[in-house]
C-alpha cells in the first residue's frame, strides 16, 4: 500500500554492540503495530531510527516509498510520544500541544488545539504548566501534542510504562479508540507482552536486535515459532525430544523422555533433530487418572509439587517422572477441587494444541523461564 | 519547646549573618565626629544626597562596575559555550578540562594574582584597565562553567528531541527549548560573576598598575579613615542585589504558576 512503512536489512551498530541487526521490516498503513521485546533487545533503537533520531549503521527505511534513512527529525512526516513524555516544561499545554503547529508555519492554531485537547479529554487544561499534571494526564498531553500534526506514523516508545496498572488499562483503550479514530499508523514499542496484545493487530517480536516473530497476537501466542517466544509472549512448557520426527499420515511423532508423542504436521516449525515439543500451561488439563484423559488426548503422569493461587486460575507445578517440572493453570471454574501438593494427577492435553519447535544444541527443557538462547 | 530552639538558633545565625550589613547601613546615615571614629555620632541625610563627596570614590565605583560588566559579558558568554561543549560533546581532553576548570576556584588568590603579575611582567604588557578585565574573566570562567554545566546536567535530552521530532530545526531547538530552559542558570552565572568581579581585592590589587578599582579605593581610605559614602556605596549595593534575588523570585513564581 502507499503509505506503508518499510524497514529494509536495518543496522545499527554502537561501537562494538549490535543494537539492532539486520532487520526486514513493513508495516502497513494504517495498522497498530507493536514491537514488543525485553530491555535492551533494539526495540527502542528502532523506533529511533524511523523517528530519525537515530541513524542506521546500514540499510534503508521508506516511508510510502520515499527514502527517509537519512533525514533529519523534523523533515520526517512522524511524530514520537516519548517514555518520560518530554513535555516542555517552560510552556503551557496549549502551547505544547500547539509547537508542531507553529513551527510548521500554521497561523491559526487554536481551533486545532481546541479540538486535540478534547479528544485527549483535557478541555479545560490548556493554560496550566506540564508540572501541575497528573501522570496520565501528562501522558494524554504527549499525545495530543503529536497527533495534532497528523503525522503518517505516530511511534510510542513505553508511552504507558510510567502509569500505574489501573490508569495504564485505562489508557490501552483509550489508545487504541483514538487510533482508531484518526487512522493513523501507530508503532508502539513495549515490554508488556499483555500490552502488545490487546492493542495492537500485528506484534513482532525483538529479540537481540532481530525479529523472531511477527504476526497477529493469536496467531503468535498460539503457534509460537521459536522457544524464545513461546517464552516471552505468555509461558510454554517445553519438552526436549530425543531422535528425530517419524510421520504418519497427517500427524508428526516424537519421543520425549521415553513417551511417543503425537503433534498435527501442520503444528510443527521443527526443521531438524532437535526438537521441542511445546505445550501451553492453559492447554494442560489435569485428571486423576489415565481412565479419565479424553479420547484422542496425550497424557504423562506426575506429582503435584506446588500450587499457587492467582484467582481466575491456580498454577500447578507438576513433577514429571524424569524430574522436570511442568506448569499447569487450571481454571477456577468450580468444577474439580484443588489438589494439594503431593498428589499424583495425570497431565493430558489435546496434542492440536502442541506445536514443534527447533531446539538448539544441549538445551534441555524449557519451562516458563526465558531462554537466554543468544546471550 | 523544641521547635523554639529551632527558631531561636536560626535567628541568631541570621542575625550573625546580617549584623555587618546592617552596621554599614546605620553608618551610612552617620557624620562622624573625627575621620578616624567609626561610632555613631549624628544622624545625617547628607552622604546619601552626596555620595559622591570624596574624590576619586565615585569614579572607582564606576571603573568598578565597567570592570565587572566587561568580565561578566566575557565570562558568561566563554563559560556557557565551554558548558555546552563540555556537557554535549565527547572530544580529546574533556577529562582534562573538566578537571583543570576547578583549578582557579581552588587556588589561592594570591598565588594566582602574583602568577597572573609575572605573566604579564613577563610578557611586557603594561597593567590597568584591561589586565584586570583578564584576569577578572580568568577565575569568572570557572564559575559560570560549573553553574551552567549543572543546570544542563538537569536537562532531558529527550526534550530537544522531542523540539526536533516536532519540526523545529537545529537552531529553533536551541533558542526556543535549549535556551529558555537554561537560561535560569545562565543569569545565576552572571549575577555570580559580576558580585565577584565588582568585589575582588587581591588579584585586581597585583595586576592594576595605576587603575583604582572600589575595593582598592576603600582599602586605600582605610588607612586615613574611611568617608561614611563608602557606606552607601555598600548599602546601595546590597539593595540592588536584594531587589534583584526578589525580583528573579517573583518571575519564578509567575513561570511556575
């Protein structure tokens, strides 16, 4: 589409560090993208670059075609919300919010600004100073001080991290009514991998300066394509195969630990030997024994070691028989009692909901901790 | 009862502090009964409808002030250019002068008033007017280096990106953000400077030739009786510099309001 922003083979290199490695990326006009990755995986730094605060070590970024790689900050059709907010604190929120406008040259700005503040909800907060608002109201401010100019991209980097969890839940709607609303591009960068999914229509994931995973929140949380990912968007538990794959028909076989397990083809990102077999915790039912897993069901057996109540679920520790520990959320349904620790269960799961994965060498299982596999 | 401790110890430093300065302002309003006495003998109007009655007074207080303008204009304009250079860029050296602009803050004005004498000695340059403006800017640099550095120490880089992010150029950032928001700590450097200027002794004392400035002329009638103007020279002073700390308080508040 025309207005689409393209990211092509990006670098940025500090000195001897890799900030962001060769990254391919688009997105489409119009979207609510997020870049979503731990601290330090280059999230930032390629917001950075599309801001033009940054410049690429190589590579090139387009922007409905024309070349922006290196053009200064303010000849770009962008505009940031900054993590601190970045108000300026000499100025009034009118005047904050009308900056853009006047360094563009726009004689009349007050209709513009009217209307900006009323649809951050802050009508009657113009003439105070930066410092006499709240948090999220700063926040709302940083907004409306970048949407104003319509920019063809609006990139926020944490713009959320500051506010409580309350206010921040608040503001997720909020952002994403106005986006909505005005139709902008929006990238948003975050390390809240709750945040990145109920916003935005396409995450992709950072890891080490490279994208592992790009995709529709579901389509990520449900099929994940690496066991980074598996374990940074939500948990997975991860089971190291041993041998290869063995097909029949439209379903793919593994041996973990002794057992044969069965996995739709269709499920597997495996390309080589080693292999993971990845399971969510959710996916996990627990039975109390082998006679009640549902037909068509894969089972292990273990003991319960710990149990920790988080209300809408309880999480399980399962103590497999070759001493890994699986994780379990059971749902607080009222169906089923809760099992104490101690207690033998079966652990059965619809082998459609697990997925393959390649491991890399000498890693063993996997479980809700995050892999440091690159590091 | 320990609250009034508090009190009762703060007002007496405050009255320690102040007890000089109010001398000088009672004895402005004094004739004295001989040259040499400094008690208060009459109260008269007299040095204050003519102060500039002894010779030469007025025109030290004069020389004083162009002195202290010049250094402050010079210094302040050094300082925070060396305050930028030091707080936004990485060059060969930066360690270096970080370090080396404590130096004349920490050293004895004598020794750098003498070494400042052997310099221009030295150098053939014949002393006055302009020696002391050089050396006045000297040990000024220093200090408004150190405030302005500060205050840009305080600033968020973040806002000149956010100025840029929002269309304004390199040199809009500057005097529409950078500026103003440095600008508290660029006054404070100023109004430093030229208090320390305007009363220096001992270096001016070395390096002035024949150039008398206040504070050489009062050290000089001290030794035949100091003429009660100079006491309202100082108390003139001290008013400016009071009206001029309110004043810088009163656009604080309206600024944060």
């Amino acid at each position: 589409m025309s207005g689409d922003l393209r990211l092509t083979n990006v670098t940025k290199s500090f000195g001897p560090f890799t900030a962001v490695d060769d990254l391919t990326l688009t997105v489409p006009q119009g979207a609510f993208f997020a870049l979503l990755g731990a601290s330090g995986c280059g999230k930032t730094t390629t917001l950075r670059m599309v801001a033009g605060l940054e410049e690429p070590s190589a590579g090139q970024v387009t922007l409905g075609g024309t070349d922006i790689t290196r053009l200064r900050p303010y000849q770009r059709p962008v505009n940031t919300v900054f993590q601190s907010y970045a108000l300026f604190p000499h100025l009034s929120i009118t005047e904050n919010v009308a900056f853009g406008l006047r360094r563009k040259g726009v004689k009349n700005v007050a209709p513009q600004v009217e209307q900006m503040l009323s649809l951050v909800q802050l009508d009657d907060f113009g003439g105070r100073r930066p410092h006499q608002l709240s948090g999220g109201q700063q926040q709302r401010v940083a907004l409306a001080r970048a949407l104003i100019n319509h920019p063809q991209v609006l990139l926020l980097d944490e713009p959320l991290g500051a506010l409580d969890l309350k206010l921040r839940r608040q503001m997720q709607i909020e952002l994403k009514r106005i986006q909505t609303e005005v139709g902008i591009t929006f990238v948003h960068v975050t390390h809240d991998q709750e945040e990145a999914m109920t916003m935005a229509d396409t995450v992709a994931v950072m890891n080490d300066g490279r994208i592992e995973q790009l995709g529709a929140p579901a389509e990520i949380y449900e099929f994940p394509a690496t066991p980074f990912v598996a374990n940074f968007l939500g948990q997975s538990n991860l089971l190291a195969g041993t041998g290869g794959l063995a097909r029949s028909g439209d379903d793919l076989s593994i041996t973990a630990h002794g057992s044969r397990f069965t996995v739709p083809a269709a499920r597997s990102r495996a390309t080589g030997d080693k292999i993971y077999l990845g399971v969510r915790p959710e996916k996990l039912h627990l039975v109390t024994s082998e006679a009640d897993v549902p037909s068509g069901f894969q089972h292990l057996t273990g003991t319960v070691t710990d149990s920790s109540y988080v209300g809408v679920s309880t999480q399980y520790l399962v103590r497999t028989a070759w001493d890994t520990e699986l994780s379990v959320f059971a749902p607080n349904s009222g169906l089923g009692g809760s099992l104490p620790p101690g207690a033998e269960v079966t652990v059965a799961w619809n082998p459609a909901h697990a997925f393959l994965l390649d491991r890399l060498d000498g890693a063993g299982d996997a479980t809700h901790a995050l892999v440091e596999e690159r590091a | 009862m320990r609250r009034h401790w508090v009190l009762v110890t703060g007002l007496l430093v405050l009255l320690y502090l102040f007890l000089p300065i109010f001398v000088v302002a009672a004895l402005s309003f004094n004739e004295p009964s001989s040259r040499l006495s400094y008690d208060f003998h009459r109260f008269t109007l007299d040095n204050w409808a003519n102060p500039c009655g002894p010779g030469d007074m007025c025109d030290a207080v004069g020389r004083s002030i162009e002195i202290a303008l010049l250094a402050t204009l010079i210094a302040t304009v050094l300082g925070t250019l060396m305050a930028f250079a030091l707080a936004r860029h990485r060059f060969r050296g930066r360690d270096a002068t970080n370090l080396l602009i404590f130096m004349p803050m920490a050293t004895p004005e004598v020794v750098m008033g003498s070494s400042l004498l052997a310099l221009f000695v030295a150098g053939g340059v014949s002393l006055g007017f302009w020696t002391v403006v050089v050396a006045h800017v000297m040990f000024c640099v220093s200090f408004v280096v150190v405030t302005v550095k500060a205050r840009l120490a305080g600033l968020d880089p973040r806002l000149e990106e956010a100025a840029m992010d929002l269309y304004a150029g390199e040199w809009q950032t500057f005097y529409r953000i950078t500026l103003p928001l440095v600008a508290p700590g660029i006054v404070a450097a100023a109004l430093l400077s030229f208090s320390l200027s305007f009363d220096d002794f001992i270096i001016t004392n070395f390096n002035s030739g024949t150039t008398v400035t206040f504070p050489m002329y009062v050290w000089g009638a001290a030794q035949r009786g100091i003429p009660p103007q100079v006491n309202v020279i100082g108390t003139a002073m001290f008013l400016i510099a009071v009206l001029i700390v309110v004043a810088g308080e009163i656009i604080n508040r309206r600024r944060a309001a």
